[in-house]
C-alpha cells in the first residue's frame, strides 16, 4: 500500500502540477541530471525546455516524466523515469540526487553492486541487465521486470521486511536457473513477493500478503512437496507456461491462511470430477484462459463449491453440457466467459456481478437483473432474445454495453415506467433519489440543480452528498432530465419536502428473505434457496415427547418440509423405526429403544441432516442428599418435603422459629438490571448476563452482553385484584435480519400470594414478593442448526471482618431433573435450582444446563435452548440466605440457622424469561422490609 500511494501521488502531483506556480530544478540537482541524461544518451527530443539547452526539467512529457517537489524552498527530483540507449554501465554514482524516491529505469546496464549501493528506497526495472542478487535488498520496493536471464542462488534472508520485491519475467519466462534458498530463522513480513522459478521453493517463516510465482518452460510438476509450507500466505497467483494439474493440494495446507488462489495458464484434463474440500479459507477461486481441455463431459469440472467460496472467475474452456449455474448459488461475484455455455439464462438470484460474456447462452432477460448495471453485468455476445425489461429498454446508451452482439434483443420504444422521489437526509447531508426505473448510471438523468449522482442500486436508489444548504433549492423542488430512448429527455419535477425516507430495501423481502442493510438488497436467508429464496431446506426439532427408560413411541416436533426423501432417525446410533402414516411437515413419530441418560439424535433427510440430543426421563427421581435425613423424598419429583423446622433443597438448614436478633434483609433494583439481597454487611447478587448463540460444534456465533444496558422505564399496572407495582428496563439488539428487543421487567406483589405453575409445577410467591421477568423476541439465529444459552450469575460480595467472616465456598450438585448451585459465604448460604425443562413451541421438551465458570466468589449458569420459535424455560431459582450469626461474637450468642428464602421462578416466551423472587420473614419484627422503599426511590428519580 505505500507503494501504491507514491506512485498515485505522483500521478497527482504531475497532474495537477500544471495548475500550481513553475517550479525551476535546484542549479546542482539540475546538473546531475544533465550528466546522466548524457551519459545514458537519452533520446530528449521535444522534450520542454526553459531556454536554449536547458531542459525544464519539472515539466512531464509524454516520453519521460519527472517530478520536483519544493523542500525547504529549494526545488528537487523526487520521481525519475528514463530509457537508457546505450550500453555504458551506470553506477550508483550516477545518482547522487538528495531527495529521489523513485527511480524507473528501461533498457538500462547496471554495475553488479548498483542495487546494493544506492540509496533510492523504490526502484522498477525494465528489461534491464540485472542477472543475479547475491546481498541483502535496499530497497523496500524493488520490481524486475523482463529481465534477460535470472541466474545464481537467492536466499530469502535478503527480502527486505514489510516491502515488496517482484521479478515479473516476459511472455516467453526467459532463461531462469535461479535457485532460491529459504535460510530464514524467523518469520518474514512482507507484503508482496513475484518470483519466477523452475521448481516451487519452501515458503517456511515467508508470511506474505501476495505471492505470485512463474513457473518457467522447463518447470517440472513432480515434486509439489512444497506447497504445504504456503501456510501463511493470503493470496496466491500461479502463472504457468507448461500445461500442469490442478492444484488441489493447496486446498490441504493445514492452518492455512490462504483466501484467494488464482491459476493462469493451461490446465490438464482431469481424471474426474475435482471434489473440494468444504473446510478451507479460500474464498476467491480465479481461472485464466484455461483452454478446451479442463473439463469433463463437456461442463465444469467441479460438482460443486465450498460455501465459502463467494467469487469465481473462469476464461475459456468448452461447457456446452453445462445446464445452469446452480453449483454456483452461493458465488456473489461469477465470470465464466468464452466458454461455450448454452443454456437459459436464469434470474438474478444473490448475484452481485455477473459475466456471462461471449456464450451462446439463450432466452430473456429477467427483471430481477435491474439492480445491475454495466459495472457489474456483462451478457454481451449471446443468443439473448425478446424485449428488454424497462429499466434496459429507457436507458440504451448503458444497457447497450451490457447487451451488445445480441442479435435477437429487442429495446422497447417507449418508456412511461419512471417514478422519482427524492429525499433530503439533512443529518447526513445526503440526497437520496429513490423510485423505479431511475436509471443505470449517473449518465442516465441529471438534476437541476445539479448534484453528482451515484447508483447505490441501479434502476432503484441514487445518491448525492452536499456540504451547504445553500445548494439546494429553496423551495425543495428538483427538476429531473431522464435521458431516455427518445432525442427529448423525459423530465419530472420532484417534491424533496413532500418525499417519505425510502425503504430499507429496494422492494419488500419475502419470507425467504431478509433486508441486507449493507448493500440495500434483499437476500436469501439461512436454510432458504432458489432464485426467489422460495426453496426451504431446514429442518430442525424444537421439541420431543419424553419416555422413560423401556423407550417406546415419541413425536419430534419442528420443521421437516413437505419433502421427505430418504428420511431416517437415529438415537443413540440407533434407528429410531418411523411409525407409519405419521410424517408431516411439522412432526414425525418413532419408536425409541430402551436407554436411560441423554443420547446423540440425527435426523437425515433431502441430503441434509439435523443433529440434537434426546434424554430419556426418569422413573424414579433422586432427591438431593438423601433430604439429609430430615424430610421425605418425592421420587417423582425428586423434590423434598422437609420435616418441620427444616427447610432447604436438602432439608439442611434448620429454620428459624421463633428466635430474635437475626439480621435484616432487604432487597435492591439497580438501575443496570441487578437484584440484590443484602443482609446484614453480605450482599448477594442475581443478574442475566449473556446471550450467546452456538454452531453445532460449541462454537460461539454470536454474543450479547446484557447487564449495564438498560433503559429504565417505570410503570404502575392492575393484575385483577393485585395492585402491583412494576418496573421496566429494555434494550435492542442489532441483528442483519431484524433487531431484537429485550424487555426486562421487575414486579412487586403487594396485595396477595400469586400462583405460578410451568410443566406441571407449582409455585407460589406471597406478599411481598418480587417477580423478574425478561423477554427476548424475535431472535434471528444465523443457523438453524445453532442454539442459545442464557447465562445466569449468581455471585457474594462482603465486607464483614468480625467473628462471622468465613470464606466462600461455591457448590454444585444435581440429579435427575435439577441442578443446584450453592453459595455459602459468612454463615450464610445462597442456593440456585434450575430445573431442566421446557415449553418449545408450545410443548414440553427437557433441556440442560451448564456450568459456564466458577470463582472464588461467584458462579455462571448457562441454559441451553434448543432453536424453536417459541421457547418458554422455567429454571426454579430458589435463592437461600440463612445465618449462624454470632451476636457480639460470644458464645452465648450462637443461635442456630434461620431462614430468609428468596423463590426465584423464570420462564422464556419466544426465548422469553420470566424470573421471580419471593423472600418470606420468619421473623417480622427482626427483618425489615425495605423493598418499598427501594423501589419508591427509583420511581421518584425517574418520574
């Protein structure tokens, strides 16, 4: 790149130097060019002069260019380009000048040491006598091109870091026996590198952005060892003279880098069809002239693409057989040109340029080829027939490029199709010219007043930028010329005050489809195919009845299509039978084999698959410690029932009675989303942290950070005969398909005990309770083979430093329908209980959770949720504050443990949560209530 930059600013400076003040060459840098002008006997006819033998030489030519640049206010050459015409050997000596950046040198004789001992940081040289390199490079750019012969032994440790070093040799690759030696002992930066070769050296330590390598005529394919060691090259361009095999090894590299591969020259015929791998980088696949022979039965010999690779050019080659461009539906960028194709012409599909140039490809055009004009569609030279769709037909003058040698294409004769509005973006300072049939190119209309126009979807969306409102009309009115098929431009006057913001896309998206906000296009959606993305292919199950250990009949629900070629389930590696007469497009049934645990399930269908797990429920359920002794074990829920004065997930904790001193509790809404339940100097929090979506090997897709997001919104509401107070946080996130909007909402209960119940479980918050819910619609997965976990964090701060301090200590146990997280910090204890079900579009399913990480002090639960549309969870959070607190510290004062429990239920709608917390006091006049308070505080801040 910052090669690039020299060379185009002094392409401007040249340019726009004839507009600045004359600049005179400094007297001494003026007579060093003078003596190597002559002693390179360079032919300076017509050259500019200032006077009589005097050369100006700042002024360019059209034969030799220099460029002066005023430093200091003395004026010196910076850009020299000169043909030498005679044989004399030039030193370095020869350019002494300060300030030469660039030198360019044709038809030159150097000194053998000339590159190693001048001090010009980028050289380019043409057909020059440079044979061999035998010492480090000077120069971060230096370009050989056609160089006569390429001989000796060139060690890699010459390169020069970060720069750019290219030896482009003739058509012919003239004498090469170049060797090149890979003695790096580190890694090599460096941006691009051109080598011509008879072999294909080690790229060991060689990390290069660009590597283009030219296989000379005595190249011999034997030995391809070597490509493996391309590891950390980016872009790869092999140029061959001789007719080699594909490369399909370089489709192997392990750990590659490597994004583009392009291939200039010929091309063996294959023994098959060439099958590429699907895990690999490359995302650029270019073929040059490939000739006749590269390909099998008469079409392209590669069944299909990698859904990675997004561009694909081919020039040459005999494809009549060649049906469609189906094998190509995930290719963004397609050139197959020259190359005998013959069939139909299809629709656009997600092409974004498209060349189909010199075929004898047949039919109509399609006025889905609208959003594309001569930069980006190329159909020239075909057996193209019919009338021209109206965006084409107004426009000749650019659609004729497009078109052109279509003997059988028609325009039509009249164009009445036109609708403009223009919109003024005063924010941006931006107009947008947005409509149907609008034009091609900028060529195509201009606008009085005028502004610089640019397509941003042809036929559709134009805009213009401006820097003061006093370009634009006063009265918001635009006069628009289209230039049309008739001599007459057709002219609209255009209201820009009475002009609505234009769509986000250039039409409505179908349900296939989604608004690509980058490029204004509608565009096919995961699992959707087809030239109107009308094709569903996913299949996915939301949800499964359960069944426990003998196994026996279960439906899977979900999407299945309404095609069900080759359809098999597997449990367990299992088959699953298919129970007949049972298939739909929404469930099938089968009967699962005996098996106890969670189970691998697949399903195969249309040559696609779905991969999920199945759980076999359990008869007789486990409680959690047996109840410690001291409650009994409900074995069909695994839930205990705790003797009187015990109470606790295990019946461990003693419950408080009738015993005083016990410390206050009260509970906190952060204004961030976090609920906090302090008691006396420990705090405990709960919060919803992340939602994360993962691909099918736990790979992180997509993550959001939910906590410190929120806008706070207060609101009072009636539930019948409840008078209860909540509080409402939101946030959005961004997605491509559509954003998605998470509700958080905190309930107070004030008048009455509330009943919630979820899979056949009860639960009920008392007075005083709070509920918390969060809601998360309209989630767009990236896959329908992906899924959601959302994190909990429970965690304790403290900063007690009496008698009461202890340690925390985070457990975590589970069985067969629960998971239980404990907290225990300060002789107090805080539990979690997440219960393992769910409602998937309606039905109940079983889930699993995780947990995500543990510290010292605080815990990360993640629940998994299945892709579904409408997912409603239930993890049963109940959180536990008991003390064995020490009054004054002294022994008398030991009290056993009392109770403060916090019930925490939580539910998703459509990925919905919903979580409630429910503290009960043993002992009123002990523990103050201060969540009115809290929350009163809250409200009044906001109001």
């Amino acid at each position: 790149m910052k090669k690039i930059f020299i060379f185009v600013f002094i392409y401007f400076y040249s340019f726009f130097g004839s507009f600045a003040s004359p600049l005179i060459l400094d007297p001494t840098e003026a007579q060093l060019l003078n003596d190597l002008i002559s002693f390179m006997n360079v032919n300076m006819t017509g050259f500019p002069t200032i006077s009589e033998g005097v050369y100006d030489y700042c002024n360019s030519s059209d034969q030799y260019r220099f460029v002066c640049s005023s430093i200091s206010n003395k004026v010196f050459l910076i850009y020299a380009d000169i043909e030498q015409t005679n044989t004399l050997i030039i030193k370095s000596s020869n350019f002494s000048f300060s300030n030469l950046n660039v030198l360019k040198l044709k038809n030159c004789h150097l000194s053998p040491d000339f590159l190693t001992t001048i001090n010009i940081d980028s050289i380019v040289l043409d057909g020059c006598n440079v044979i061999r390199i035998e010492s480090p490079i000077m120069q971060s750019y230096l370009e050989i091109n056609n160089p006569p012969s390429f001989q000796g032994e060139f060690k890699f440790s010459y390169l020069n870091k970060f720069g750019q070093f290219k030896i482009t040799p003739n058509i012919d690759i003239g004498q090469v026996s170049v060797t090149y030696v890979n003695d790096l002992k580190s890694v090599l930066y460096i941006n691009a590198l051109s080598l011509v070769s008879n072999y294909i050296p080690s790229f060991t330590n060689v990390n290069v952005i660009e590597l283009n390598l030219y296989l000379s005529d005595n190249y011999s394919y034997s030995d391809t060892s070597n490509i493996t060691t391309m590891t950390n090259v980016q872009k790869f361009s092999l140029i061959n003279n001789s007719t080699i095999d594909f490369p399909i090894s370089i489709f192997y590299i392990q750990n590659s880098i490597m994004t583009s591969l392009s291939i200039a020259g010929m091309l063996n015929k294959p023994n098959k069809m060439i099958e590429l791998p699907q895990n690999n980088n490359i995302t650029e696949l270019i073929f040059g002239y490939v000739f006749r022979e590269f390909q099998i039965n008469g079409t392209i010999p590669f069944p299909s693409l990698p859904p990675n690779i997004n561009s694909f050019q081919l020039s040459g080659g005999n494809y009549p057989n060649e049906t469609d461009l189906s094998k190509f539906s995930n290719v963004y960028m397609l050139e197959i040109s020259d190359s005998n194709l013959n069939f139909k012409l299809p629709k656009k599909n997600n092409f974004e340029n498209l060349d189909l140039s010199y075929n004898m490809i047949k039919g109509t055009v399609d006025s889905s080829f609208c959003t594309m004009n001569s930069l980006t569609l190329n159909l020239r030279s075909n057996d193209l027939s019919g009338t021209l769709p109206s965006c084409f037909s107004c426009y000749p003058l650019s659609s004729s490029s497009i078109f052109a040698l279509n003997n059988n294409l028609k325009y039509s004769t009249t164009c009445t199709t036109i609708k403009a509005n223009i919109y003024n973006d005063k924010t941006n300072k931006r107009l947008i010219m947005w409509g149907t049939d609008i034009g091609l190119n900028s060529i195509d209309f201009y606008t009085d007043p005028y502004f610089p126009w640019e397509p941003v979807i042809p036929s559709y969306r134009f805009e213009a930028f401006y820097f003061s409102n006093v370009l634009l009309p006063s009265n918001g009115i635009f006069t628009v010329y289209f230039q049309s098929i008739s001599l007459k431009p057709i002219i609209i006057k255009v209201n820009s005050t009475q002009s609505q913001l234009p769509p986000p896309c250039y039409r409505e998206c179908t349900i296939g489809e989604y608004c690509d906000t980058n490029t204004l296009r509608c565009v096919c959606a995961v699992g959707w195919s087809g030239d109107d993305c009308s094709i569903n292919t996913n299949i996915y199950v939301s949800s499964i009845d359960s069944v426990d250990e003998k196994g026996g009949d279960i439906t899977l629900y979900g999407w299945f299509t309404n095609s069900h070629n080759n359809l098999s389930i597997t449990i367990d590696n299992k088959d699953c039978p298919i129970i007949e007469n049972t298939i739909t497009n929404v469930s099938i049934q089968c009967t699962v084999s005996a098996g106890t645990g969670k189970k691998s399930l697949s399903i195969q269908q249309n040559g696609g698959s779905w991969s999920g797990y199945f759980i076999y429920e359990t008869s007789i359920k486990s409680c959690l410690n047996n109840c410690s002794k001291n409650g009994e074990c409900n074995i069909n829920t695994g839930e205990c029932n705790c003797r009187l004065g015990y109470t606790g997930f295990d019946c461990s904790i003693i419950s408080g009675g009738g015993n005083s001193g016990l410390p206050s509790s009260n509970t906190t809404i952060n204004n961030n989303g976090t609920t906090v339940i302090n008691n006396q100097k420990t705090s405990y929090q709960i919060l919803i942290t992340k939602l994360i979506e993962f691909d099918v090997e736990k790979n992180i897709i997509q993550q959001y950070t939910l906590d410190n997001k929120w806008t706070i919104e207060i609101k009072n509401t009636n539930d019948d005969d409840d008078n209860n107070n909540i509080y409402q946080f939101s946030q959005t996130l961004v997605q491509s398909l559509s954003n998605c909007t998470i509700s958080y909402t905190v309930e107070e209960i004030k008048g009455k005990s509330k009943d919630f119940s979820f899979a056949g479980y009860n639960l009920t918050l008392g007075e005083g309770s709070i509920k918390i819910s969060v809601s998360i619609y309209n989630y767009q997965y990236s896959s329908f083979l992906n899924n959601l976990q959302l994190q909990f964090q429970s965690s304790v701060t403290s900063d007690n430093n009496d008698c009461n301090k202890e340690e925390t200590d985070i457990q975590n146990s589970n069985n067969e329908l629960l998971n239980y997280i404990t907290i225990k910090k300060d002789s107090k204890i805080m539990q979690a209980r997440f219960l393992n079900r769910i409602l998937s579009d309606g039905r109940s399913s079983i889930i699993t959770s995780d947990l995500v990480s543990k510290s010292s002090d605080s815990v990360i639960i993640g629940l998994n949720l299945p892709y579904c549309t409408n997912c409603i969870i239930d993890p049963d959070f109940s959180v536990l504050v008991t003390t064995s607190f020490k009054n004054g510290c002294t022994s008398e004062s030991e009290r056993p443990a009392y109770l403060i429990p916090v019930v925490v239920v939580s539910s998703v709608i459509g990925v919905a949560l919903i979580v409630a917390l429910s503290y009960y006091i043993y002992k009123k006049k002990f523990v103050e209530n201060q969540l009115s308070k809290k929350l009163k505080k809250i409200e009044t801040q906001h109001s």
